[in-house]
C-alpha cells in the first residue's frame, strides 16, 4: 500500500510541477471608462514551448500577464486567445526572457475524460488566494454537472452552460483555484476547474478543453456553427428528440422554416435527444462542430407528422464585441455582433452600441442624455459604421480646438430616433504595439485577398500578402524585401490568406519560430518569383510595457520613446527624449500648453534620454519646487519653450 501512495504522489508531483500562479492586469468597460484591475488565477503548462491553459475569466481580457512557476520564476506571458463559450483561454510564456541555462519547463498531459467514472480519486491543483501552488484530493461525483439556473454563469454575454457539462467533484476549491487542473491518479489532466457550487466544484472536461486549447493556440479563435435554434427537453418522456423552443430571425433554422413546438429526433444524421437539461450540451457540441456554410439536414416531427428540414450553417460570431473607450465622449462602445444587433432587434450590424456613459461627462451632460445600449448612427450627418468612424471624425471636429466642440448626434432608443448635442473635447490618440507576438519581422501586410489578387493579374486562387510598409532597421530591411512585395510562402508552406479576415494567418505564421530563427519567404515583384532569407528579431518592446513617470503634482504622464514612436514621428536613432503620454486638464502642465504626443527634450536647459533619467531630474525638481520649470518640447517638425508656474504643494 505504501508503494503505490508513492507512485500515485510522485505523478501527481509531476503535473503540480507544471502548475503556473498567474497575476492578471486586465480592463473592463465602466461609467464610460475602461478600468484597470489586478487579480490572480491558476493554469497548467501543457507542452515545453510554453502553452498556458486556464479559464477565459481568469486571462481573456488581459492587458498585461505574469506568470510564476512552481520554483518561484516569473515569466511574462502573452494571451494567444480565449474562448467564452468553454471558458477557456491559452496563454505562451515568453521563454526568450528565460536565461540560457535554464531548467526545462514541467508539463502535464491531457487525459480521456471520456474514461472518468463515478467515485474516481481526483486532485484539485492551483494557486488559491494569489499564494503558492496547493492541491486538493477528492473524488468526481458527477459526470454532467450543469447548473438548472438558466444562464446562471455568462460571459461576454455568451451562456457557457450551452456547450460544457462540468465533471463535479468534492475536491475542494478555493478563490483563484480558477484555471487549474484536476488531476487523476494517474497524473492526467481530466479537467480544467473552473466554478465551485456549494461544495462541489466543477471543471471542464479534459476532451472538450484539448480541442478548444488546440484550436485557440493556433488560430486565436474557435470556428464554430450556428443555426438558431434554441432549444430544451421534449416535455413527454415517452418519445424521443428535442424540443424546439424559440427559432431566432433571419438565422438558418428560420430561413429552413423550423418552428416552435417543432421536434427534431436527428441531425446530420446523428439520433438526437433531450430528457432532461444535461442532455442540452452534447446536442449543442454537434451544431457547434459542423462546418460553417455546410448543408445539413434535420428530422422530427410537427403536430405528430414527420417532417425533415434542409439548412446551411452559418459562421457563429461572438455574441459581444469586447468594449472601447472613447474619451472625449465620456463613453464605452461596442460594435455589433449579428446576434447582438438581432437581440437589439434591429436591421443591421451599422452604428455603435453605448456600454457604458461617465456620469458628469459630455454624453451625460447632452440633453436628451446617451444612455446604455442607446445606438449612435450619424454624427454631424455622417454615417458610423463602426467605432473607427465615430474616432475618426471626432478627431477631425476637436483637431486644434481648445473649446468642446458641439456636435450633433443622431442615436436610436428602443428603436425610436432622437438627437441630441454633445460637446466633445480632443481625442487622445491611442499607442498600440505593432505586433502581438515576440518574433518579429518588420513589416505591415494586407491580405491578398481574390479580388486584389486578380486585379494584380494573379488570379483568383493566389494567397498570401502584400507589404503595406517595410520598418527601418528591421529583419526584412536587411533581406531586401520592399513595400509593394507580395508573400505566398514561408519555408515552402503556403500562406493561406485570401479573406479580409485572415489578417492573423501571416503574424501566426511567424509566431510559431523561434527569435533569430532564419526564414526563407518566396517573393512575387515585377512579375518574377524569387526566395529572401530573413532571421528574425525580438519583437520591440510596445509602448504598453515601457516604463513610464507620472507627476501628480504637475498632472502630466511621460513613457519611454518606443520603435513605433521613432518610425512614426520620423526621429532618427541619435534623438532622445521621453513621450508625453497623458496630460490632466485644468492641470499646470496643460495650463503652460504641454499636449499629449509631445516629445520633452530638454528640463531647465537638461537633456533627457530616457524616464528613468527624467523621473531622477523631476525628483530633484519637486524637492527644490522652483517658481519656474522650463520644459524644452518637439511638436510635429516644430519646437518650443513652455513655461510652468506651478504653486507647489507644501
């Protein structure tokens, strides 16, 4: 007995080896703003290049990730993608961070899920409460775990309970356990734990977050069908199938002339049925998993008579758009999804959705007032399609304003139009980094989709992508690749990018090497093919990781100069200074006219090289608190002095 406690512990040893703690500096959208939040959750590394598992609550709206291992080492990670209908999210650790005599990452393996009974011995592993790894021991006491509370557990608006049957278990579970593994005897993962009912907890199947995970860590996203059907168990027990309890419009299933009260016993061919609401989700899952665009049928039954339905699946969008700022306005924003502008009822996907206003801000104080899930269409008379639109002419009303700008608004409200006036003041201009992924060519692409591709006299069955612009001083400068090139291959593999959606193919292509890793890209110009070898950089460090310095006191934000600053603004490499990323209005710094997007130069005649050398200066400032602080400023091609005058806090 003894010897098998020590072979169960060693195994279970090995995955608690591989579990990660993981701090989380995520933003959600609020009283029209974005705010920032610190948390910790739990994940699991599944293979040795890094791959993270854990829940899409725990990391899908992160903004920054840090990982620790088991023996205390801190990683940074980047979120590869995150699923909302399984609650699942696959993080990559920045391995290249790691030193070169570093020991091998400790991975675990996926189980059957399938082979989990009733009474199995299980191991809960996380991080609880942010502290070290911890594991739990308990048995799965349930199979098919769902909560009966309909749409008891959503996120981003999506019912994850439509797709997941939890295996229960009395492991017990704590706060921040979220993400982690459950473990068996045999140091499997069979599941993911992700919620806790009472004393049970409850944790995805290990199957189900293998595919997800898979699919997530290549493509960033899961593909999956929809019909719009929705559906629960059939109310007589004595015949098979599944009820028919709504049909959405304009979906599939109306357009195939499917109704309420309908049965349906098969679909695609597969014998289908729903006693009670366990049996909901594996229904689901075959829906899910079709093809979209295929043509499927469905049989059943209407008012005792057969019936059989023929239908085309259709791609299946998120039910929400994550949500953005906007400023100026004093609000958060959604784009349309096709399920959310169907809930919304309305006729398209066009306009932007109000998520949340900032009370006391420019769309609070307008009269009538923006309000959530308010529509904005037209601004100024100008049509808004998308978030972009909205940005885009409010930085073309306030451009060298110092006043808010009234701006005529037209928004729908259940429907009804209405205008209003809303005084908007200047844009901040929003630093992203160029790539998401840490190895990094240089360039800027767009697909090559079938109409370019033909006009360009390839035809339409060419792939892959055009150089919009080729960076300085990067990878693909020193290959000799050029703007206007087209790209077809990597290594001989094709890029398969013909849609305007497969903007990620390339920049996934490239993820998958390693830094200075040598690639050779088959090149179209001028009507000849020819192959150029690149050996990839690191990524450049985006603006969002650069150290930054705030001055309270004079109520202004500066960052360090990133690659996509210099290339830019068009500074060469010997320039230096420091980036104003943020000025407070009514503060002294705007009061003496510093402006965000400023380069500070020079501080009382002192030249700047970087914020660490700045905030050192600013200290020294601050305690000497001069009446005057001469700030030396870059601004487009021009230069100037600014005087501040600050009254200082004693």
């Amino acid at each position: 007995m003894g010897e098998e406690n020590f072979k169960i512990n060693d195994r279970v040893n090995s995955v608690y080896r591989a579990i990660v703690r993981i701090e989380v500096v995520s933003e959600r959208g609020s009283n029209g703003r974005m705010l920032k939040s610190g948390s910790t959750g739990s994940g699991v590394i599944i293979d040795a290049t890094g791959l993270v598992v854990t829940n899409h609550h725990v990391a899908g709206k992160a903004t920054r990730l840090t990982c620790r291992l088991y023996d205390g080492e801190e990683l940074g990670a980047d979120l590869l993608g995150a699923d909302a209908l399984t609650d699942l999210a696959v993080l990559r650790l920045r391995l290249s961070d790691r030193p070169e005599n570093a020991p091998p990452l400790q991975t675990a393996v996926f189980g059957n899920s399938d082979r989990v009974k009733v009474g199995d011995i299980c191991f809960a592993m996380g991080s609880p409460a942010g502290l070290s790894q911890s594991v739990t021991r308990g048995i799965v006491s349930n199979l098919a775990l769902i909560s009966h509370r309909s749409s008891s557990f959503r996120l981003d608006g999506e019912n994850v309970g439509e797709l997941v049957r939890w295996l229960g278990h009395d492991a017990v579970i704590f706060p921040g356990n979220s993400g982690g593994p459950l473990v068996n005897e045999r140091g499997e993962i069979i599941g993911i734990n992700e919620v806790a009912i009472a004393s049970l907890g409850g944790a995805i199947p290990s199957n189900l977050a293998k595919e997800v995970s898979a699919e997530l860590a290549e493509k960033g996203w899961v593909e999956r069908s929809w019909i719009g059907l929705e559906c629960q168990p059939y109310l007589k027990a004595h015949r098979a199938g599944i009820l028919v309890s709504g049909v959405i419009d304009e979906s599939p299933a109306k357009k195939a002339g499917i109704l309420p009260g309908d049965i349906i016993t098969h679909l695609d061919g597969k014998s289908v049925q729903a006693k009670i609401p366990e049996d909901l989700p594996p229904f689901h899952q075959i829906i899910s998993s079709l093809l979209p665009g295929k043509e499927c049928s469905m049989r059943g039954y209407r008012d005792n008579e057969e019936k059989t339905w023929t239908l085309i699946t259709q791609k299946r969008e998120p039910a929400y758009q994550p949500e953005k700022e906007l400023k100026s306005w004093g609000l958060t924003l959604r784009e349309f999804t096709l399920l959310s502008s169907l809930e919304a009822r309305r006729l398209g996907e066009y306009g932007v959705q109000v998520h949340s206003v900032a009370q006391g801000g420019p769309s609070y104080s307008s009269k009538p007032r923006l309000l959530e899930n308010d529509v904005i269409t037209e601004i100024n008379g100008q049509k808004i399609e998308k978030i972009e639109d909205l940005v885009n002419i409010s930085r073309e009303l306030t451009q060298d304003q110092d006043e808010p700008v009234p701006t005529l608004v037209r928004f729908e409200r259940n429907l009804a139009n209405y205008l209003t006036v809303i005084k908007i003041g200047p844009e901040a201009d929003e630093t992203r980094p160029f790539e998401a992924w840490k190895p990094w060519l240089g360039v800027s692409t767009q697909v090559l989709t079938n109409e370019l591709a033909e006009a360009l006299g390839l035809g339409k069955t060419a792939r892959g992508v055009r150089l919009s612009q080729v960076f300085p001083d990067t990878p693909a400068e020193r290959a000799g690749m050029l703007a206007d090139d087209l790209i077809s291959r990597i290594d001989g593999q094709i890029i398969q990018a013909y849609r305007p959606e497969d903007v990620e193919v390339f920049g996934n292509m490239i993820k998958q090497y390693r830094i200075h890793s040598t690639v050779c890209f088959e090149i179209w110009r001028d009507g000849k093919i020819f192959e150029l070898n690149a050996t990839l950089d690191k990524r450049p460090t985006p603006a969002n990781e650069l150290p930054e310095f705030e001055d309270k006191e004079l109520e202004y934000t500066v960052r360090e100069l990133s690659f996509a600053d210099r290339v830019f603004l068009r500074m060469s490499s010997d320039e230096n200074g420091v980036l104003v990323e943020n000025v407070e209005s009514a503060g002294w710094a705007a009061l003496a006219g510093l402006r965000q997007g400023d380069i500070l130069l020079t501080v009382n005649e002192q030249a700047i090289s970087g914020v660490e050398e700045f905030r050192s200066l600013m200290t020294g400032i601050h305690q000497m608190q001069p009446k005057q602080v001469i700030f030396f400023i870059k601004r487009g091609i021009h230069t100037l002095f600014l005087e501040l005058e600050p009254e200082w806090t004693p």
